[in-house]
C-alpha cells in the first residue's frame, strides 16, 4: 500500500544556491521546492553581486531520498547552481549533545582545597560511616543513568551499542531540559541478560535511578525485573512505562471528548512488544472493557501456541471473545486503536469500520500505522507519535517528570501508582475545559507537565493508595 510520507524537521536541509538576480529567481527556487514536495521553512541571502544572489534556503523534506529529489530539481533549474548541501540533523549532532559541567567555581586553591584533596577526604569518611549520605553528599541525588545495549533503537531494530549512542544523549538532553535531572548515557557491548543486569548493579551506587532504554523485548522485562529485585533505587524502561504512561494520559482525554468510559469500550493494540505490553497491562489496571492484542503471530488469542511467556499471558488475559483473525477485522467495531508496532498496516477504509465516535492512536514513528490525514476522515479523535501533527503522544511527557519525583521523594522502587498518578497529572494539565479533538495532551514545551507529574509521583511515593483496579500478572 502506497502512501506519501509527511516531510519533517527531522529530515531538513540547507541547500547553499548561487542564483542569477533577476526579479523571479528566488520565486522559482520556492516553487520549484514546493513541487517537489517538501516545505521552505527559511531563505537567507548570504552574499550578491550585480549579476549573482547567494541564498541558503532551509525545507523539511520527508527522507532522505525525498532531500536528493529536492535537491535534483533545484540543479535542474536554469542559472541555478547548487554549490552544498547540509543534512541539518546530522549537523546538530556533531560532537554530540551533551556535555559536563562543573557546579563549583575552583577558581583557587581553598575551592580546590574543599572541592578535592585533603577536604574531600572528610565528606569520603562521613559516606562511609552512613552510607545514606551519598544521596545528599554526591551527584546520586539527582543522577539518572539511561543505560542500553542498543538492542531495539527506536524503529529501527537491533543496531547495537554505538549507534544507539545518539538516542541515549538525546534521552539526557531531555532529562536536563524538562525535568532539571542530570542523566549520562551507558551503552553496553553485550546483549546478554546476566551480563547486562551484573553491569547494571555494579554501576548503580553513583545513580539514584536507572532508565532502561532501547533493549529488545523479551529480554526487558526479565532485565528490569531482576533489577528491580536487586537495587534499592528505581528501575524504570520508558519504553514500557513511560509509553504507557503518555498513552492512558491521552486515551483519559480522549474518551471524554467522545464522551465514553473506559469500562466499556472495546481496544485494539498493535505490537505486543514492550511499550504494547506495558499500555495494555496498564489498561487492564484501570479496567477497561477489552483488549485484542495483534503482532506478528496475528491476534493472540487462547490455543495459539509457541508464544512465549509475556504473549502467553496476554493470550490468556485479552481477547475476550478470542478473536483470531486479521488485523483490520480485529479493528472492526472496535473503540480504539493503539499502535506501537510499524507503519502502514491500515487504510482509512479499516477506520471506517471501527465503533462511532473511534479514537484512534498511531504512534509507529516515522510512519504511523495508517496515515492520520486518512483515519480524521472517519475517526473522531487521532493521535500519532509525530510533533508535526495534533496531539502528539511523547514519552517527553512522562519521564523527567517521573523521575524528578521519584529523585525528590528518594524513591527507592518504580510503583504502577506512580504510573497512574504520572498519567492523570498529564491529562489534567490540559485541563476539561480545554479539550477537544486536536488537544488531548499538552504541548511537551508545556512548562508545567513535568512539575505536575513530578507532584503527583512525590505524592504517590509518600501516601500509596490502592489504585489499581485488578492484577496484570507478571
């Protein structure tokens, strides 16, 4: 099935052009971009002379493909030269993204004195004797290690420790930007359960909390598991509980702009992968009618065999009718539908033929599930995991808020009523008065989401209370 990718800022370029200067050149360099299909976001004159006009002209493209095509058509043009062509993503990425800083001055020698050798010796001892100070004395207080071995790197599979390098800064860039947390990337060489769990451990002193990410499902959860058995700080995979989190958050506004109960409506999730899971055991807290899970095995359902452990269980507790067939019947009649699982699997018309009133999360990043220009012709609410269209569902939301709570509560484990408070904070903050179709989440520029999840999770800490509404299992 064909489809036409959106362009997006994460695919702009700048094309240096040297032009003749004539009244209609820099109209024809902008038709000839918008022909080609992508977006003049900027054009700046670097240089002229009385014959020649330097620009630099800035467009999102959809890929990379999609770049040359612009950049061909450009060429194309006559008294057009195109001189050099700059990928603006990777230019943000030289060098990397992060970097440390110091918080003292050191600028002579009684800074350096108390800062290092021989004061620093007194504060080694007081940690020694009271272990618990490290939390007050040491960068542990505020500390996050976002550790992966690049198993499951976003969409793109299994491409291992260096290349996940990138999301892992970008991850600590966030942590800084929204939720003041200091967050350092630790990629292993090794995709080996034990190995990674016996790294972990042995890490963990200079950390108050651990955020797994990127590593492939099963391995995550026996990962995050053990860890969380192990560690007296929290253990929390954002591709699980983060997406989860952002997930019920937007569902919770979605059904009040249908005007539907959770109780009662009928969901469909693509991909029973980790952030699957995670959403749909996380529904099945908060009670929802019923879920068919769908993946590569197709609807899992009772008697499907050669499942393992985390899909025998969603077979055994989803699918209350045992549906075993395609994925748009699984869809049809249904109230919702979440994907988290790859592009492209359903047309407008599967839309159609869901419930009245349908919402509608396709979340597959950078193609959704099915083009949400599409699945607005029939449902009543959509959502993708793109920031440039409506009611973008991003992990952002949720975790350096969860895990500036969890920091200032000296939280010592990851609860799911931290989840739950983490997700009604965030659909709060938008406020019932201010929902609609196209605004069921906040914006992730919101400056007050990760203060009012941070609140909530605090509070969550502090004054447990029984939540949950029935057991997911394990």
């Amino acid at each position: 099935m064909a489809i036409t990718r959106l362009p997006s800022a994460g695919f702009s370029i700048t094309i240096r052009i040297a032009v003749t200067a004539d009244a209609s050149s820099i109209g024809r360099l902008t038709t000839s971009v918008g022909e080609a299909g992508a977006i003049v976001t900027a054009l700046d004159v670097v240089d002229s002379d009385p014959t020649n006009v330097i620009v630099d002209l800035t467009c999102d493209t959809a890929d990379a493909g999609h770049a040359d095509q612009v950049v061909e058509a450009l060429t194309a043009l006559d008294g057009v030269d195109v001189r050099k062509v700059s990928d603006r993503t990777f230019l943000l990425h030289l060098g990397g993204k992060i970097e440390v800083t110091s918080k003292v001055a050191l600028r002579n020698r009684d800074e350096l004195s108390r800062a290092y050798t021989p004061g620093v010796a007194r504060v080694c001892m007081a940690i020694a004797e009271n272990p618990a100070d490290a939390r007050r004395l040491t960068i542990k207080r505020n500390t996050v290690a976002v550790v992966s071995d690049g198993s499951a790197v976003l969409g793109l599979g299994n491409l291992g420790p260096a290349a996940s390098l990138p999301v892992m800064e970008g991850k600590a860039a966030l942590f800084k930007r929204f939720g003041g947390v200091d967050a350092w990337p630790v990629v292993l060489d090794t995709q080996d359960t034990d190995e990674i769990v016996q790294i972990v451990k042995a890490i963990a002193p200079a950390y108050g909390g651990i955020n797994l990410e990127d590593i492939a499902a099963p391995r995550c959860f026996e990962i995050e598991a053990r860890l969380r058995e192990a560690l007296d700080i929290p253990v929390f995979h954002d591709d699980q509980h983060g997406t989860a989190i952002c997930v019920l958050a937007a569902l919770t506004n979605a059904l009040r702009v249908v005007g539907k109960e959770l109780k009662d409506v009928r969901v469909v999730v693509s991909g029973a992968g980790a952030a699957g899971t995670a959403i749909m055991k996380l529904l099945l807290r908060q009670g929802v009618g019923d879920i068919i899970a769908y993946d590569r095995e197709g609807a899992l359902h009772r008697g499907l065999t050669g499942l393992n452990s985390a899909w025998q269980w969603l077979a055994e507790n989803t699918n209350r009718e045992n549906y075993s067939g395609d994925l748009p019947g699984a869809i049809r009649g249904a109230d919702v539908f979440i994907g988290v699982s790859a592009p492209n699997l359903l047309t407008g018309d599967d839309i159609a033929q869901m419930a009245k009133d349908s919402i509608v999360f396709a979340l597959a990043n950078p193609d959704p599930e099915v083009d949400p220009r599409e699945a607005r012709k029939h449902a009543a609410v959509v959502a993708t995991g793109r920031s440039d269209q409506p009611n973008q569902i991003n992990n952002v939301l949720a975790f350096p808020g969860v895990f500036r709570g969890m920091l200032d509560a000296h939280a010592e484990e990851f609860t799911e009523e931290m989840a739950i408070a983490a997700a009604r904070a965030i659909a709060d903050v938008v406020g019932e008065d201010k929902i609609n179709p196209t605004v069921i989440v906040p914006s992730v520029f919101d400056s007050r989401v990760a203060p009012a999840v941070a609140a909530a999770v605090r509070a969550a800490a502090h004054n447990p209370s029984p939540l949950l509404a029935a057991d997911p299992g394990p």
